[in-house]
C-alpha cells in the first residue's frame, strides 16, 4: 500500500521526521549556546559549511517568498477577473 492512498499514514512519518529534526537542533542548541542557529552548527565543523549553510538558509527564505508571492499573485487575478 502506498503512503500517498493513506493520508494519515505520511502525515504520521513526516511528524516523526520533524520530531527528529527538532530533537537533534535542541541538542546542537543546548551545546553551542550562541545565536546563529545552523551557520554556527555547522561553523564548528568547517568555515565554508557555514557559509554555505548560511547562504542556502537565505536562498530558500527567498524562494518561499517568491512562491507565496506568485500564489497571491494568482489568487488576486481570479478575484479580479
């Protein structure tokens, strides 16, 4: 049986991805008590990690902003229309 026939059962797994990702971040977070979230995590390991996990952190808060901007973009030409 697939997941996607089971609604329940992917939102079960996808909490218990989450669940793991919270954990793990609290557990970073309770070592290194600095702001900076990831980039520092992962400033720790390596300089360039950092930047790079800085850089995509910001490239995809654009991202999210350019797809809630086309949704409301679509949304308001219906309303218009």
């Amino acid at each position: 049986m697939s997941l996607l026939k089971h609604p329940f059962k992917k939102i079960f797994a996808e909490l218990n991805i989450y669940a793991l990702n919270f954990q793990s971040s609290a557990q970073l977070a309770a070592v290194y008590p600095q702001s900076g979230g990831t980039y520092e995590y992962y400033r720790h390991l390596n300089p360039a990690f950092g930047f790079s996990a800085g850089w995509m952190f910001l490239m995809s808060k654009l991202a999210v902003g350019c797809v809630v901007a086309i949704g409301f973009g679509s949304y308001f030409c219906q309303l218009v229309h």
